[in-house]
C-alpha cells in the first residue's frame, strides 16, 4: 500500500490508493481487480498463447486464470466490459502486434490498490526477439490512459523468455496478498 511513486496517479487515484484496504479486497466476491489487462502481463505468470480462430488471438494465464482474446476483426455489437476489455490486434510489419484495448472493468495497475477506471484504454506493442543463443523472447511495450485517475500516460515494459516446454503450467486462482 502507497508504493506508488513510479505511477502518473493523480490526486483522485492516489487517495483511492492510499485508501486501499486489502482486507476488504480479501472479503469481496471479485479477487481480481490486479488481474484485468492493465496489470495482468505484469503478474507473475505463465502465458500460453494460441489462436483460438482464424481472426482471434488467446492469452491465458496461469495466474489468476484470466484469458485475453486478441480479436484482428472488430466485433460488430462490442461487448459488455470486462477484466480483459476489448482488445482489437493488427500486425504492424512481420513481427510486430499493435493491441488497442478498451471496455474496461476498474481495476489495479499493481496489487496495491493503485487504480484505473472504466474510461482506461491501453496500447500494447508485441515483439519476439531471437537471440544468438537461441533464446525467445517477447517484448511487450504497454501504454495505460485514464482521464480519471492518471495525469499523464502510465508506460511500461514487459519482458517474457520462452520456456522450453509447459510443464511449468500451474493455474491458480486470483488473489489479492502475493
């Protein structure tokens, strides 16, 4: 709580972040206000990705079960909000995914209580590098927007290293004490 520093919050997200109180977090129904796109790529975590179709995209993660479709076709009735939004990908050269996401649910920029609203939208930039040792990796270059609780963007940096295999796969729950 009140680790906020490196976060544009501005006065209305930070008194919500210094008011956060993770006891009543436990208690409510939804443990999963850290776990919607914002914040869910910087969870700890394992991510499978797939494609569940021809035009969609499917991130799941281990932590906290969540799954973000990246749809190349945009819906034509959008969806109601949710953890995961609506996420509308399109390729940006050969290796480069651009994923504009919105329809938001509020929720966390970090376990802390550190929040974004309804109104957030994000942009996400994904990259592979291949390394001359072999080793993958997938950058993701992440730009949160919140009139409401930020005053400036809130840009992140995300850095995964393919793993061999999935047998380090484990699904869990949500939680709100890591």
């Amino acid at each position: 709580k009140g680790e906020t520093v490196n976060i544009p919050l501005n006065p209305a997200g930070k008194k919500i972040a210094d008011a956060w109180d993770v006891a009543k977090d436990e208690a409510a129904a939804d443990k999963c206000k850290a776990y919607g796109a914002p914040n869910l790529m910087r969870v700890p975590s394992r991510f499978r990705i797939t494609w569940a179709d021809d035009a969609t995209l499917k991130i799941e993660s281990d932590a906290g079960r969540q799954t973000r479709l990246l749809q190349f076709v945009a819906p034509k009735v959008p969806p109601a909000p949710s953890r995961q939004g609506l996420s509308i990908a399109k390729w940006q050269g050969r290796a480069s995914l651009n994923v504009e996401t919105s329809r938001l649910l509020p929720g966390y920029l970090q376990s802390n209580g550190a929040p974004y609203s309804a109104n957030a939208t994000m942009v996400e930039n994904f990259d592979v590098v291949k390394e001359p040792n072999g080793e993958e990796w997938l950058i993701i270059d992440t730009i949160v927007t919140d009139p409401a609780y930020l005053f400036r963007t809130f840009v992140r940096s995300t850095h995964f290293k393919k793993e061999a295999d999935g047998s380090k796969w484990d699904p869990q729950p949500c939680i709100v004490r890591w």
